[in-house]
C-alpha cells in the first residue's frame, strides 16, 4: 500500500500521462501509477546506487519493465526532450528541487505539468516557478506522520511573485484558507516573539533594525490569519 502523501501526489498525474518521476527511490510512486493504469508510460530516475538498484528490482518483479523505465543519473539527465508531459519530484528540499529544475530546463520544453513536492522552503521553489514561466493552478497540504506536506501543481502560464505570503504560503492554499495554514502561521509567530523576547533582553540600540523587521514580517502573518 501507498502512503497518503505518495496517493495525493499520484491524483495530480493526468490520465495517460507520460511521467518521469525524480528521486524515484522504491518506484512506489511510478509502480502504483501503473498498477491503476493511469499512466501510458514512467521513467523512474535516481541518482544513488541503492535506490535505483531497488527501483529496478520492484518494477521487474511486480512486471511493469514494460512501462516503467529505471535509470540512474542526475535530475533531469535521465529523460531527453519531450519525452515525457508530466513531471513528478517529491521528498526532496524546495532548494533541491529548484536546482533540479534549473539544470535541466532544456528538458522542460515539453513537459506540460509539475507535481512537486518540496520539503522545505516551498517559498523559493513557488519563486523559481513564476520567474520560469510557470503557473501555481492547484496546491494541497497534508499531515502524514506528524509531518507537513506541501504538493504544488504547475503547469505553463504567468505567475506573480511579489505577494510574500501567497508565495510563502502558497496561493491557492492560501485563497483556500486551509486549515493547516493557521498551524504554520502559529509556529511562525511563535518564533518571532522568541527573537523579540531576546532582543528586549539584550536592550542595545543596535537591536532597533531587527525589531523593526521582526515586527513588520509579525503584521504580515497577522494579515494570513
Ligand atoms: N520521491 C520519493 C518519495 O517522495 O517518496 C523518494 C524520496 S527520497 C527522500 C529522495 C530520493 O531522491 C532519494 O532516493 C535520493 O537518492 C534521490 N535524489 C536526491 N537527489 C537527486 C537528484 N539530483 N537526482 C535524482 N535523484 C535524486
């Protein structure tokens, strides 16, 4: 059985999509895709030895060599110029994801959706998308284990990125009012009342800049709640 996390990444797969999925690991994501026959066809890419050796394992033994593709490289290298129209990278740091993307945009001609992802730092992966021609049209957040999910759907199209808390956020979670918004707006502010709390202790001056920041990103995230 596949996890919530990996079910509600694989609902953004468009039937009869010609997927790549980085950072495969096990192929779960790739296998499970098959198995509903929801995809055409998959080429699963890792970069590490273990994983791409378990990926090519699963996906032989379970019978889909003839859908699902392992191959082992870096990012996008694994796939060439439209060979595929949806692109999955899930489990791996928003910066990680980016540079990914960034590396291999020659290979994103195609390619018609993203499914993303990113654990941490979704703000500079959301960025990364809207100066790259591409557009935020759907967003979930869920909780697996006590752990925070963020999945971000893009496909082509303009994307304004000078509204902070939509991109930190998320827009279209943030046009939701999810639920789970509250939770990270909480932490956060939980945060800057340590930093404030500190710097009255430390009374300088030289702390006025700093309290003028903190106080400033508080009445941001006020105006999320
Ligand atoms: N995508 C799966 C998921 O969400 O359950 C696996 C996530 S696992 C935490 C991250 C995987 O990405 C690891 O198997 C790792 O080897 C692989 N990986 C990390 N950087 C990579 C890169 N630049 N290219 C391809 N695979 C990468």
């Amino acid at each position: 059985n596949i996890s919530e996390r990996l079910a509600r990444i694989a609902a953004h797969v468009p039937q009869g999509a010609r997927m790549a999925d980085i950072g495969s690991d096990h192929a779960y994501l790739p296998l499970y895709l098959a198995q509903k026959g929801q995809i055409a066809s998959a080429v699963a890419g890792e970069l590490n030895e273990g994983p791409f050796r378990g990926a090519e394992r699963n996906v032989r033994s379970r019978g889909y060599s003839d859908r699902i593709t392992v191959r082992k490289g870096n990012g996008l290298a694994v796939i060439e110029p439209g060979e595929v129209d949806v692109i999955t990278v899930a489990g791996m740091g928003g910066g990680t994801i980016r540079e990914i993307l960034s590396a291999g945009e020659e290979k994103l001609a195609g390619v018609q959706r993203l499914v993303l992802s990113p654990q941490g730092d979704s703000e500079g992966l959301r960025r990364w998308l809207g100066e790259h021609g591409w557009q935020i049209l759907d967003e979930e957040m869920l909780v697996e284990d006590e752990k925070m999910y963020e999945i971000v759907v893009a496909e082509r199209g303009e994307m304004a990125v000078d509204d902070r808390n939509a991109m930190e956020f998320g827009p279209i979670l943030l046009a939701q009012k999810h639920p789970l918004i509250a939770d990270r707006v909480d932490y956060e502010l939980g945060k800057i009342r340590l930093a404030l709390e500190g710097l009255e202790k430390a009374k300088g001056d030289s702390g006025e800049q700093r309290r003028q920041e903190l106080l400033a990103r508080r009445q941001q995230l006020e105006e999320v709640k």
